[in-house]
C-alpha cells in the first residue's frame, strides 16, 4: 500500500509544522489522516498512544518512523515534494513515480526554427533547421527579437527571405539576428508560454506573426507581444475577406474595442482593427503576401 499523493501533500505540510512545535494534532475523521492510520497499521507502526477519540496526534517520532519504512521501500521522505519534479528527479529520491504532479516531458520545450548550421553536411539542401530545445537553455541575450508564429505549417514555411523582409521592423538594429519559435499547441504551448514571459524581461520586440483576425489579435495582446507582424496596410485593405474572419468571434472582438479605447489618436494599430471592427473582415497567416511589417500593439 502506497501513500496516495494527497495523504503526502498533508503530511509534508505536517512535517513542515512540526519543526516549529512537538506535536500537531488532526482530526480521525479526515479521509487522509484515515488513510495513514490504515497504512501505519499496515506497516506495524503503533499508533496507540498517540489516538484519542476524535483525533491522531503526529510527533517527530511518528514521522521518523513512517520515513524509515519509506526509505526501506525506496520511496521519498515525508517532507519532500514530488509535485512539479520530472520522472528522473523522481527517481534520484525514490522508485516512486507521481505521474499526476510530475513536470511533463513537454513543458518546457519549445520549437524553434533557425537557419541551417554550416557544420550539419546533411543537411545542406535544406535552407533551415527545426530544433526541439529546452527553452531556458536558450541563451536569450543572442537574439535581437522574438517572432512567434501561431500556425505549425506557417512556421514551417517561414525561410530565410521571409525572415529578411521581416527584419525591416522598425528595429533599431545593424545585426538582426531574430528567435523564430512556433507558439505551440498541447505539446509546445506551456514552453512558448514560459520563453515569452522570459523574454518580455529583455525588454526587445516580441512579433505576433499569426491570422489577422479577432482571435489572432487577442492571442498576441494576452502573450506579451509588443507588435503584429503584417502585410502593409493598403496591401491588406485590398486582400482582407469576410469569411477569414469567423462569426465565433464576436465576444472576442468586444476586447479589442476595449484595447483600441486605449491608443492615442495617431497609433497606427486603429486602422488595421477597423477591418476586422468595422469591416468585419479578417486573413489568415497563410494568405499574407510576402512584404511584412510590424506594427506596435500599445499606447
């Protein structure tokens, strides 16, 4: 019989009280202290003199005892949080896996695309590289700016011209060198989210390069985005179209009228929401031209 994970959790809360006084009283009733009574019997631990009718009351003794048969089945000691750990974390601490509050595989990776590094010989007919990396290994300090792409097959298909014309960005930079990441779905999303929060410290611009439409434009105000990357206007004017923009999206065009409110009267972002607000027109990633420009998100 295994402790289960929220037995755990009250009995590390219970360790960490006990080193500030002798013993802590809990109610029998509780379906936790229930649980470690019936997993002290179990284990040949008496908890006689220490039961009362009403409750069971815990001392670092008790708990010295419980982490001896802990250890002897490999398991981590009560005081030790398993929550938020990886798999082999774990497993430094014990042979016990806690699947429900352990960090996912994923949560901290990211999709990044780069150009093609001149030592990779194999792949020297491919003009970038897609690299699955561990976000806080990225060394932030490297790159000018951030562009996140919301669609995988857009992010896929962003290549070295693309990047050269988004690079004519208002950025106050000779040596644009920019991080180009995927935003993320269920498998990348958590990390994107995490790499965007790090980065928005730099201070450096972060470019939404997404579907223009309501959503899009909501994603990339709620992501810490400091700009849209777009097709210029008068090109979007002529190529925006009503069924880009999806009737679902009425709720979420009410905080944009909210956001616009907020910008001073010469920002340039009003002209481009009053396609999609008074419009009602939107496009998607896909169909943008190949001219792109970034357009600031804030007063």
């Amino acid at each position: 019989m295994r402790l289960s994970g929220a037995a755990r959790r009250a009995l590390n809360e219970v360790e960490r009280r006990l080193r500030g006084q002798p013993a802590l009283d809990k109610p029998r009733s509780a379906k936790w202290v229930k649980e470690v009574e019936a997993w002290c019997e179990q284990q040949d631990i008496d908890l006689r003199s220490r039961l009362s009718v009403k409750t069971l009351r815990f001392d670092r003794d008790l708990l010295s005892q419980m982490n001896d048969v802990l250890e002897s089945h490999g398991q981590a000691p009560l005081g030790v949080s398993l929550s938020g750990l990886t798999t082999s974390e774990q497993a430094v601490l014990g042979n016990e896996e806690t699947k429900g509050v352990r960090e996912r595989p994923r949560s901290r990776r990211v999709l990044v695309n780069l150009p093609v590094d001149s030592s990779l010989s194999w792949l020297s007919d491919e003009s970038r590289q897609y690299r699955d990396l561990d976000w806080p290994s990225i060394d932030l300090r490297v790159f000018d700016a951030l562009i996140e792409i919301e669609n995988l097959d857009s992010f896929y298909a962003f290549s070295g011209d693309t990047e050269a014309n988004a690079s004519r960005a208002t950025i106050a930079s000779h040596t644009y060198r920019p991080l180009v990441v995927y935003r993320g779905d269920k498998h990348y999303g958590e990390g994107f989210a995490d790499l965007a929060r790090a980065w928005s410290a730099t201070g450096k611009p972060h470019g939404y390069l997404g579907d223009f439409d309501a959503s899009g434009v909501s994603l990339a105000l709620s992501g810490h985005s400091t700009h849209l990357i777009l097709p210029p206007l008068d090109w979007l004017v002529a190529n925006v179209i009503g069924e880009h923009l999806p009737p679902g999206q009425l709720e979420t065009q009410a905080g944009l009228r909210r956001h616009l409110e907020r910008l001073g009267r010469y920002h340039p972002l009003p002209s481009y929401l009053a396609l999609i607000l008074d419009k009602q027109r939107g496009l998607r990633q896909q169909w943008f031209g190949a001219d792109l420009e970034w357009i600031p998100l804030h007063p």
